[in-house]
C-alpha cells in the first residue's frame, strides 16, 4: 500500500475568527475584534473620534456560522458604517464609506451540515461546505480605518462520539478580504484583517472518523491595504478539529491556505486534548498535525492499518507521540517536530532521519517493545527511557550518536549494520543486546561509560572508555568484544563474567580488571580461525580470572609490552605467548591447568618467540600438560605445581618464600625458596641441573614405606635445608634416597636437616653418595631418659637388633611410636617384671601374715598379767597358779580330757620362689 503523504507547510493554527478592523490614521482610532468560534458570534464595532481628527476604525468581521460584522466607529455626529450580515449561506461585505468612518465588517460564511455520530456523510448529505466570509467596508478618505473580513463557515459540524464514515468532499468556507485604509491629507487609515477559512470538519465528541473522501479547510482573507498599514492576512482553516478523535485515512485532509491562497497551510488535523489516534492507509494529509493530549500512530491490522504509514511534516504543540505498527509496518517522521510531550514506541517501527523528527530536544524517548530505524546519520542528546518489553535501536548502515541517559527496567538492542555510540549514563536493568553485523560502542575520548548489566554480543562490542560493570557478558560465535578500542582512554572489562566463543581483545591500554573470562572453542570446533582471547598493545590482564578451555585460545603475543598479568590461569585449552611473559597469580586464587602453553599462538601474526611464564600471589598454579614454550620461568609467590611438564623452559628460578612441586619435569632449575616433590609423596624430574641456594630449602615428606623424591639428568649442586615431614604410621624402613643426581653431588651437602612429626623413638640423619642424598632412620629407644635397669635393658636389646636390620615380631614394631608412661609400661611388660613383681609381693604378704599370727612376742603373748598398769591384753590371759582343787576338779568334769593348752600347729611349707625383686 502506499504511504501516507504530508505536504510541508509551517504550523499555522486556524480556528475560522472573523478578521479584525483596522484602526484609523493619525489618531490611532483602533478597529473592532472579529468574531471567534464556530457559533455565529458577531465582530466588535471599530472605535470612532472628532471629525476634525480623522476616520474611525473599522469594524470588526463576523465569525463562523453567520456572524455579522461590526460596524465602524461613529465619527463626530455622523454613524459609522454598519457591518455584514449572512441571510444565506455567504456572509455579506461591510459597508464602504467616502467620507469620514471606516468600513464595515464583513459577515461570517454560514456553517455546513451538521450530523450527530453514528453517520455517513456522503452524496446523501447535502450543504458540506461552508459560506464565504463577507469583506469588510473600505475606510472614509480622511484616514478611517478598512473593516475586518468575516471569518469562512465550517464545512461539517459532527456531533456526539461513534463512527462517521466520509466519502463525500467536505470544505470549509473562505473568509472574507479585509476592506482597504482610507486616505487623507496627512495620514490615512490601516487596511482591515482578513477573515480566517472555515474549519473543514469538527467534531464535538470522541468521534470516530474513517475518511476515504476529502476534507479541507477553507483559504483565509486577503489583508486589506492602507496608508499607514496593512491588515494581517486571515489564515486558512483546519482540515479536521477536536479532541479525543480516533481518524482512519485513506482519502485527503488538508488545511486552507491563508491570504487568499498564497499564505501558508493550516493543520490538516488539529488534535485539541484527550487521546487521540491517526491510522494512514495511503492517505493524504495536507498540513501540519497539532497535538494537544496525546497522539497515536497506528499501523496495525487490528487498527485498520493496511501498510506503513509517512509523515513528512511538523507535528506541533504540547501533546505527546506515540508509535504502535505491526512487525511488518512502520512509521516514518521526517519533518521538523516541535511537539513538546514526548515520544513512546510501543510496538513495531518508527523510522526518522534527523533527531529533530522526535519533537522537542526536551522530549523524551520511550521504548516499549519497538524499534527505533535510522534513515540517516542521527545525533541526539536526548533522554532515553526503557520499559519492561525493552527497545531497538536499528542503525540500518547509519552511525548513530546517543548521549543522553538511558534509563528504565527493560533492555536494549542494537540491530543492523553500523555503529550505535552511546556516550551517557547507562542505569536500564535489561540486558544489552548486539545483534550481528552491527557494532555498539561505549564511551568517547571525553566520556567514560559503564555497562548496567548483562550483555549477549553476537556483532561487535566495542569499549572505548568505561567499564564492562559487573553483569553477565556472553559473546556468541561469530561476535566480538573489544575492551579498549581507543587510545589513550580508559577501558576495565571490570568483575563482569565473560563467556567467549568468539573474540575478545585487549587493546590500547584496555585491562581485564577483575573479571572472570571463560574462553571456548570458537567456530568450526577450533581456533584456527582466530576465535579466543587477545591482549594487544599495552593491554593488561589486571587479576582477571582466565578460564581457557579445550579448543579456546588465549594469546598475549600481540603485545607491545614485554607481557602482561592475569589473575589465574585455569582449563584445557592452549596459551600462547610468543615472545612475551605470562605472570599468573594476582588474584591469590589455586587454579589447574591441563591445556599448553607455547610460543606460537594460532591466530595469523602471532608471535613465535620464545615465551615464558611466572608465578605470583599467593595461590597455587597447577600444571598438568605438556608445555612447550621455551622462555624463563620464575616463581616470584605462591606454589607452581608442575604434574606434567616444563621441561623445555630455559630454566626455573624459585624465588625465596615461593614453592616448587609435582610429579612432573622441570628445567634445570635455582632454588631460593622450596623444592616440595609430589603431590603428598611422589617424585618430580628435573631435565638439567639443579641448583640450591643457602636460603632454598628441600622439602620432603616421608611415610613408613616411601619418602619424596627428586631426579636430576644432570647436577645437583646442594645448600640450604632438608625439611623433613613424617606422615603417621608405624615405621620399618631405616632410609630413604630422597634425591638422586645422575650427574652427581658436586661434593656438596645440604646445610641442615630439620624434622616434623618424626616418630618417637627414631633418630633422622642425611647420608650422601656420589649420587644421592639418604635420609636415615635410626633406632634411639636405648636413649630415652627415665627408664628403670630392666625397662632400658629391654629397648636397648629392641633398637640395636632394628639398626642390625634384624626383623621383629610384628607386635614389637608398636613400641617404637610411644612415649612417657605408655614406653615405659610397654617395656616393663616386655621384660616380664610386672609377672615377678606380682608373685614377689604375694610372698612378702604371706611373710607378714605368718609373723603376726605366730611371732611369740607380740603382745599378750609375753606373760604380763591383766591387771592395774599392765598392758592391754588380746585375749585372756593365762593363770600362773595351780587352781583351786574344787575349781579343778569341776572343770575338769565338764571339759574331760582338757587339760591345757592344744599343742602348736605346724607351720605351712612356702610355695612360691623368688626370680627377682628391684
């Protein structure tokens, strides 16, 4: 369908008042007002004066629907000229005058038809257009004023709010000429206004009106002449007036032309307040739109839109604009819009060339849901608020300049080829989205600007000055981010987290900052094609997370620096340093690493030199692949942890405080801190010599069957300290080669030996040969202080048959890992004395026992008599004396046969030796 078409003219209101009567000459007798509105209101009389001055005014012209003109200032005695009247459709003309007054009004042109809603207007309804204003009455010659003239009549007054069908053509009336100055000898009168054309339809309701015919306001009046002035031409009428109104077009609706049709157009539409919507359906408007309230531009199916709509003049007042089209419709402004209440897209696509099509620099813009295209390179400084559905920002292969603030719930898109800068405060909380083969950038030279949220970059993201925020940042394959892309400003990716499958640079002085960057396989299962993460010029990682993972890349070869500094390094993918050094470990964290590090990166010009690598902070780094680059390694902090290999660095420094270890192969190697073998108990490979120095220190954990270990290819070159770490356990073992030079010791030593843990009862001493260094574990449990003759006999015989290499009984072994009473206790059992003691003791009771019960000389048993002042018998004690016979022989009666005491019993034969007693 074709677009709508607006013709341009300049915003000129036209209500249809009566033009106004032009004052008189030398004494500046004023003319009367026209007549307003559309109801038949009449113009003012013009001012009159003495007649030995001048003129009078003229009259005033008559408004729409019949108003009758004013009449002309009375001049001394003499009445001034009367005005127009309508008795038919057209307003008649004021009346001239020779002499003295000014000229007549003229009288307004009648209105139309009138309709109440619903209704069709077509051939069926009769007097569609409105009557010609009257001219107002030329002024006296003695310097009166020219009468004003009468205002057009409307073409249709529409009353009530339903729907109005239009096939007829509709025209308001043409107002009237302003009557022309009279002369005089001195100084002659003003040429009256001409009258304004009719309106050429108004609604007085919320009317539907659905115009497939024309609608047209009529041609304001010519301004009339004079000596001293001319009248001010009427202007043209309004195609359609009022408020609320809903308007589908596909027929014409235009404005009058003012001065009689060589003036400028009046509104097509006039929108007086409420809301209000136009639908084109290949219309014609003809004017300008004026907005009171709100507009709405509707291109939708359900609207009764049949294809996009283009209005291409101002839209004027203090109303706001609002676009709603379906996804395959569109509305396009290119005209200079003054319109001051801003603009919403709520759905589909406004299309514009030059920010001034948005209305009012003031004015904001509102998405919610829509699309905004450009048709041409667009600057703007204005507001930009985002509701919850979002908005699109379709550069269409413009550039598009944005500098105000963004804010609201919802996201934006950026869609299209070119580039969309946004240079001001970003606060929406949706996500940003690129779209491919277009490019955002963020910030200028002079501008920073920060991310608000998440990202999905699909074309290119591009970050001039500024930072990334905090958000989620995904870059799909195919897309690209660049952090930095413009020299000599500041760019930070920040703390967000990035996951790449496509491209991220590092460029100028951009810097990863905090951020977590996890880097995939990019297209075709690889990088080959140049897809992964990039530091270029003096680009920094910052303490950037890098998670590189199978098939990802992340390459600092580009470098104009000599390298650069990441937080962590971790994944299974590839790094390539060529040339550069990689410092890993500013953010403290323990990563593993089981991808490769190698001098040549796969993207075209990487570099192929020889590379290296160095730890910092401290966290761990853990390596587990076979690497391959060949520059100089230095761990400044922290642990390196080497399960695979670095066999082909020029060599390993370990700075003093910062540690060394894994099961895997190093280069000849300095050590200055520590040389910690294994993860727990293992062996680590040196391919070349090894050196330590007097601050290094070897650290070596040992377990009853295994110890730590270092192989060396070449030769070691011994100084510092052995730190010996005993896990728990029960210990055999009487030494352990803990290092083994194939190249020999250079007939050096280790300094000390210290310990940790080493078991009770065992003595830790290094031993050398040409070759190795021997940790030896001997036997001590004979030089425990505090043990008794039979406890130290017994751990003597126990450590000098373990130094001997003799086996012992497996529950013998226990007592080399007790201490104090436990080892003390266990020897005594050892040696069977608690078995004697127990015995011994028995014996020694029994021995009491006996001596008590038998011992003739303890108490009572000594002879002494009970009585006064002897002693305290323990039993009875014995008569000394015979009894008396009668006391005899009576007891002798009753115990017969007892006589005295029983005879001693015999003395129980002991039973128990003795072996020994302490």
């Amino acid at each position: 369908m074709p677009a709508a078409i607006l013709v341009a003219a300049l915003a000129t209101p036209a209500l249809a008042d009566g033009g106004a009567g032009g004052r008189s000459g030398n004494v500046n007798l004023v003319g009367g007002s026209g007549g307003t509105g559309f109801s038949g209101a009449a113009g003012s009389d013009g001012a009159g004066g003495p007649i030995s001055t001048a003129g009078s005014g003229g009259g005033g012209g008559g408004a729409a629907g019949g108003g009758a003109g004013g009449s002309s200032g009375q001049t001394q005695n003499l009445p001034g000229r009367s005005g127009g009247t309508t008795p038919g459709q057209d307003g008649l003309d004021g009346v001239d005058d020779t002499f003295p007054s000014g000229g007549g009004g003229g009288a307004g042109g009648a209105n139309g038809a009138t309709v109440t809603a619903p209704a069709a207007i077509g051939t069926n309804v009769t007097g569609q257009a409105g009557g010609k204003g009257g001219k107002g009455g030329n002024g006296g010659n003695i310097g009166a004023g020219g009468g004003g003239g009468g205002a057009g009549g409307y073409g249709v007054i529409v009353n009530g709010a339903g729907p109005i069908s239009v096939t007829a053509i509709i025209t308001g009336g043409t107002g009237g000429n302003g009557g022309n100055g009279g002369t005089a000898v001195f100084v002659g009168g003003v040429g009256g206004s001409g009258g304004d054309g009719g309106v050429g339809l108004q609604a007085t309701g919320a009317a539907t009106i659905t115009n497939s015919g024309t609608i047209a306001g009529g041609n304001g009046g010519t301004a009339g002449t004079g000596p001293s002035g001319n009248g001010t031409a009427g202007a043209g009428g309004a195609g359609v007036v009022g408020s609320g109104l809903t308007i589908i077009n596909s027929g014409t609706i235009s404005g009058g032309l003012a001065d009689g049709g060589a003036g400028a157009r009046a509104n097509a539409i006039t929108f007086t307040g409420g809301t209000n919507v136009l639908t084109s359906n290949g219309g014609t408007l003809d004017g300008n739109i004026g907005v009171t309230g709100s507009l709405t531009l509707l291109q939708t199916t359900a609207g009764g839109a049949t294809g996009s709509a283009s209005y291409a003049n101002a839209i004027t007042g203090s109303g706001a604009l609002i676009v709603n089209t379906d996804a395959n419709k569109s509305v396009t402004l290119s005209g200079a819009n003054t319109y001051s209440g801003g603009t919403t897209i709520s759905g589909g696509t406004l299309a514009i060339s030059s920010d001034a099509n948005l209305g009012a620099a003031a004015g904001t813009l509102t998405f919610d849901g829509g699309t905004l295209k450009a048709a041409d390179f667009i600057t703007s400084a204005r507001s930009i608020t985002l509701g919850a559905a979002g908005g699109t920002i379709d550069t269409n292969l413009k550039p598009v300049a944005l500098s105000g603030a963004i804010s609201g719930t919802g996201g934006l898109t950026k869609m299209g080829g070119g580039a969309l800068a946004l240079t001001g405060t970003l606060s929406y909380a949706g996500t940003t989205t690129v779209q491919a083969f277009g490019t955002l950038v963020l910030g200028d030279a002079t501008h920073a600007v920060t991310l608000p949220g998440a990202a999905s970059v699909s074309g290119a993201l591009n970050l001039y000055n500024g930072s990334l925020g905090a958000g989620a940042i995904g870059v799909n394959l195919g897309g690209g981010l660049i952090v930095g892309g413009l020299a000599g400003s500041a760019a930070t990716a920040g703390s967000a987290t990035i996951t790449n499958n496509g491209i991220v640079d590092f460029r100028n002085t951009g810097t990863a900052g905090s951020a977590t960057i996890t880097t995939n396989v990019g297209a075709s299962g690889g990088v080959p094609n140049g897809s992964g993460t990039f530091f270029y010029d003096n680009a920094s990682g910052g303490t950037s997370r890098q998670i590189v993972n199978a098939g990802g890349m992340l390459d600092i070869s580009f470098l104009a620096t000599s390298g650069t500094t990441i937080g962590s390094l971790e994944g299974a993918g590839v790094v390539g340093v060529g040339g550069k050094t990689l410092t890993v470990g500013s953010n403290d964290l323990s990563t593993t690493f089981s991808g490769v590090i190698q001098n040549l990166g796969t993207k075209p010009g990487s570099g192929t030199l020889a590379g290296g690598l160095t730890k910092i902070g401290a966290g761990t780094l853990t390596l587990t692949g076979t690497n391959t680059y060949t520059g100089a390694t230095l761990v400044a902090g922290g642990t390196l942890i080497v399960n695979g290999a670095i066999a082909t660095s020029s060599g390993l420094t370990v700075d003093a405080g910062a540690t060394v270890g894994g099961t895997g192969t190093l280069p000849s190697t300095v050590i200055a801190g520590t040389l910690s073998p294994g993860n727990s108990i293992g062996t680590v490979t040196v391919a070349g010599n090894l050196t330590f120095t007097s601050t290094g220190t070897y650290k070596v954990e040992v377990s009853p069957s295994a110890a730590d270990r270092t192989n060396v290819t070449g030769t070691a070159t011994l100084a510092g300290t052995v730190s010996a770490l005993f896990q728990p356990g029960t210990y055999v073992t009487r030494n352990y080669v803990i290092l083994s030079a194939a190249g020999g010791l250079a007939g050096t030593s280790f300094a000390a030996l210290s310990t940790t843990n080493l078991p009770a009862g065992f003595l830790a001493k290094l031993s050398y040969t040409s070759t190795d260094v021997v940790l030896d574990l001997t036997a001590a449990l004979g030089s425990v202080q505090g043990l008794n003759r039979n406890q130290q006999a017994v751990a003597s015989s126990l450590g000098n048959a373990f130094n001997a290499g003799a086996a012992l009984p497996p529950a013998f072994l226990g007592v080399f890992g007790l201490t104090g009473t436990p080892l003390r206790t266990a020897l005594s059992q050892l040696s069977g004395e608690p078995a004697t003691g127990a015995i011994q003791a028995g014996l020694q009771a029994t021995g009491t026992f006996l001596g008590l019960m038998l011992d003739p000389f303890v108490a009572a048993r000594s002879g002494a008599s009970a009585g006064a002042g002897g002693p305290t018998l323990a039993f009875a004690g014995e008569t000394t004396g015979a009894l008396p016979a009668d006391a005899a022989r009576a007891y002798a009666a009753a115990l017969p046969g007892v006589y005295g005491k029983a005879p001693p019993a015999a003395l129980p034969a002991p039973q128990w030796t003795v072996w020994g007693a302490a």
